[in-house]
C-alpha cells in the first residue's frame, strides 16, 4: 500500500491497474496520465501503461500492515471494470474482510456491475461503497448504489461538471465535493457546491468539500464559505 495526500483517506491499494473512459468525469483522468508517463519503462509498476491488468501480488498488502488504515481500493482502477473477473473481484473483497481491523472505501463508475455482482459479494460494516457521480446524467448510479448490501454508501461528485438538483440522498451516508484539478481542469461553479453541500445538511448526510481544483489547487485550496468541510460517516469506528 502506498500513503497519499487524498484528504479523505490515509492510504492507496490497488491490485488492478490501469481502465477505460466510459463518462465525461474520466476525460481528465489522473492516474491514467501518471501511469502513461511510465509505459515502456522496464520493471516499472506502470511498464504497461494504463492498460487494465490484475496485480495479484498486490493482494495480500492490507494483511501485512497492523496499524488501522483508511484504505481507497483502486485509486489507479475501477474494480468492476468489466474485464476484472467476477472471481478477481471476490478474491479482494475476502481479503478485506479478514483484514478487517482497516477501512476500506471502493469507489466505481461501473455501477450496473456493482449492482449484478452484489449478491456473491461478501459485504462487511468497515467496507464502504460509492458511486462516481459527475453530473446530472449520471444519477441513476445513485439507484444501483442504494440497492447493494452495502453497510456504507458514499458518493464522489469530482469532478463536479455541473449542477445536480434534487440529489436522492436516502440510504447514502456520506458526500464528497470537489473540482477537477491538474491540466486542462473544467471549472466547477460555486453555486453548484454551494448547492450540494445545502442538500446533505438538510438530508444529515456527512458532506465533504475536497477542493477547488483548477490548474493550480494548491492556490484555490479547499475552503468553502469560510470553512473546511471534512465530515466523515457517522458510522466510522477506525481509531
């Protein structure tokens, strides 16, 4: 596992590496323009580029580290990107049940997948399940979402592309807010988080503000109507 600066996680897992662009929020994609710096480069983790490929050496990393960890799985992926094998997939659930002094936090695009695949998936409370959720046409994740066994259900809405009304917040626990970041980035208006954040107070859900995003984050930082939101699920037990 490796650290990172992601403000609503301690540390990065990924035993898939590499995806494919399936909605406008992957046009920018981060770690496909990390990983495409590397291919060609012999024995480097990304030799292949951001081509999909099972890493299962990688499997057995959250065993192997005592200290709790808040854990995002497939930073550099989509677990149920449609060539991670069905088997594949429960392989890393099973180990993230047995290392369940972590949490895990599984995030997709493939929300379909997620849904078909919720019965053989062995669920657990320190497991949490989100959505990525980029604008208006992509709500209908949501649905897929809130019907899994999931016993934490979250939603990242980074890149923020546009206006979402009228969010369906039931059965979700928690939101994460953020603008596109790095070259290229699409602006987020303020109205839109501002709109957001609105919604999960009067829902009660834990509401989470990443960041401005833009070409330099660092200067636009991570502050939102004069404060820092970092709420987290009322369910978090990791100390």
């Amino acid at each position: 596992m490796a650290a990172t600066k992601i403000e609503w996680t301690d540390a990065t897992w990924n035993p898939v590496r590499g995806c494919t662009k399936i909605s406008p929020g992957c046009k920018h994609c981060y770690a496909e323009r990390f990983a495409e710096r590397f291919r060609g480069v012999p024995g480097h983790p990304f030799q292949q580029g951001f081509d999909l490929r099972l890493v299962p050496e990688k499997l057995d990393e959250p065993l192997r580290v005592r200290k709790p960890q808040r854990i995002f799985v497939n930073s550099m992926s989509d677990l149920f990107h449609e060539e991670v094998p069905v088997e594949y997939i429960r392989q890393v659930f099973d180990v993230m049940n047995k290392a369940d002094w972590h949490e895990y936090q599984v995030l997709t695009k493939r929300a379909k997948r997620l849904e078909d695949l919720n019965g053989v998936i062995a669920w657990a409370p320190h497991i949490w399940m989100g959505v990525s959720v980029e604008n208006s046409d992509y709500v209908w994740r949501i649905d897929h979402l809130r019907r899994t066994n999931a016993h934490v259900k979250f939603l990242s809405i980074e890149p923020l592309l546009g206006p979402i009304r009228n969010l369906n917040l039931h059965g979700i626990d928690w939101v994460i807010a953020g603008g596109e970041s790095g070259p290229g980035a699409r602006p987020m208006e303020q109205e839109w988080v501002i709109d957001i954040r609105d919604q999960c107070v009067r829902s009660e859900v834990a509401f989470f503000f990443k960041q401005w995003g833009g070409v330099f984050k660092k200067k636009t930082g991570r502050e939102l109507d004069g404060r820092t939101w970092d709420e987290m699920p009322a369910l978090v037990a990791l100390s």
